[in-house]
C-alpha cells in the first residue's frame, strides 16, 4: 500500500509539477507528498525530480517513470469507480435459507422482487433443519421465534398466529371442540421439530396434558395436507392456511382460546458487509409485511 501511495503522489506531483498542488487534489499535505515521493525514489536509487525554491520538475528518469505509471494509475482509477458502480448496484447470487413452510410466505412476492432487481439471482434453501448461517455462507435467514447469536443483526417481519384446523369431513364425524378439553377426544397431527425431536407445544389458554395423537411428522407441510385429506386437526401458522380457510377445504376451531404467537425475523451475519442485494431484499420483505 505504501508503494501505491508513493506511486500515486508522484504521479499527482508530475502532473501539477508541484508538491502543494498534489497535496490538494489528494487531500494530504505537501510535505506527506513530499515525503512520500522521498521514500519513493530512495526505493528506486534515482532522483524523479529536480527541486527548487519555487518549482519541480521531472528528471529525465522520471519523464520515463511518468510516462509508464500514469497509465498505471489511470487504470487504478477506472478499476477503482467500477467496484464502486458495481457495489452499488444490487447484482450477484443471493443465498436464502427459510424454514421449509417458508414458501409460502416468501414465493407470492418474488416476482415482484425480480422485476425490481433483474440482477440479483435468487438461491433458496428451504429447511426445518437449523442451519448455520456463517458456516454454510447464506447471506439472509428466516428465522422464527427468539434471537440470541451476537453474531447475527436481526429485523422483525412481525408476528403471526396460530390455528387450529381440520376438514369439513372430518368435522362431519367429530364435532367440533368447543372447548380445549375436548381436544382429548379428537385425533391431533402433531408437529415434530427436526434438531431435537421435541413436539411443538398447542398453546391454548388451557391444554389437556396429552393429545391423542394421530400422525406426527417433521415436515409442517406434511401436516397440513394431513389435515386437508381429514386424518385429524393440526396446529399451524394461521397464513399458511388462509386460503385453505377461504376456500372453505379447512375449518378453524378454538380461535378464542389462542395465545399470542410466534415472530419470523430475517437475520443476516454481523461481521460481514452489507451487499446491496442483501440491503434491497431485507428492506424488500420489510415493505411488502410478508406475513400480512
């Protein structure tokens, strides 16, 4: 670096044959600049300049050495302006990891990204696994419930519900739970977390202390399609059934026994430098309240 700085206030030197004027156009002193092109040619063993009390001028070694490092540092500049065209341009692969039921939260706005940012090529990785976002060099991840790495920054994409749901066929030959002590006597799908086995718990204001178990499976998107073909009633993220509901192939039941749900947040590597693709998709998913 230091030969590249004495490279440079040579060349600044030269170009305005004074010390005073470089000193100006590359914000340092004149005597940095002239120490600078002292180191320089004490590198070299040979004089660049022919110094006076009023002026410089090029030696006729540092008419040749101009001639060459001009263009070197002509092409420094124009290589230094395209990496900053280029970093401020959101472009390049953007690597995403989300939990598998992911999907449905994120494809719906994804055109509207990619009409936004042609330049960004989108890698998806959606997984129940818990994935190590730094090892495994994701740029952004999807993350429900509570934050604790100090080595990841975090953004809220705000909160979200749960239901509880089953087909209109099942409900013909099982009414209803009007209460969460009857789920006692219905077949519950049952979600089985991939890291360590665990069941995920039905937060209800009360709860029976076991639930008849039907079917269980580490996959939510398993679960679900479970519940649509009538198997039993599963507990899932309200926005992954919204049109199941709509569309009257599920039916929520318990609502008022809810408690507060979960978060998702997108988290993304402290330690690194945010890339423009990473800033637009963060500010991207911010905007559009994807779980809204």
């Amino acid at each position: 670096m230091e030969n590249l700085n004495g490279l440079l206030a040579f060349v600044r030197a030269a170009q305005s044959q004074s010390f005073a004027a470089a000193a100006e156009r590359m914000g340092i002193s004149a005597s940095a600049v002239g120490k600078s092109v002292a180191r320089l040619e004490e590198k070299l063993n040979v004089r660049l300049f022919n110094r006076s009390t009023r002026r410089i001028s090029l030696t006729d070694e540092g008419q040749l050495f101009f001639e060459r490092c001009q263009n070197i540092v002509t092409q420094l500049e124009e290589a230094e302006q395209e990496l900053v065209r280029i970093s401020a341009v959101p472009r390049g692969k953007l690597r995403i990891t989300a939990p598998a039921i992911g999907y449905r939260m994120l494809l719906p706005h994804l055109p509207e990204f990619r009409a936004r940012f042609p330049d960004v090529e989108l890698d998806l990785d959606f997984s129940d696994r818990m994935v190590d976002v730094i090892d495994e060099g994701f740029d952004i991840a999807i993350r429900s419930g509570e934050l604790n790495s100090s080595q990841m920054m975090s953004r809220r994409l705000g909160p979200f519900r749960f239901a509880i749901v089953g087909s209109p066929g099942y409900f013909a030959q099982h009414p209803a739970p009007l209460t969460p002590g009857d789920l006692r006597h219905h077949a519950c799908l049952r979600y089985r977390f991939p890291g360590n086995g665990q069941w995920q718990e039905w937060e209800l204001s009360e709860t029976p202390e076991e639930l008849p178990l039907a079917l269980s499976s580490n996959n939510l998107e398993s679960i679900l399609q479970a519940a649509v073909q009538g198997l039993g009633m599963a507990y899932v993220p309200e926005f992954i059934v919204r049109n199941y509901l709509a569309s009257g192939e599920l039916i929520s039941v318990l609502d008022s026994f809810q408690k507060e749900g979960g978060k998702f947040s997108v988290v993304w590597p402290s330690s690194r430098h945010m890339l423009p693709k990473v800033r637009v998709f963060i500010d991207f998913l911010t905007e559009k309240q994807v779980l809204g």
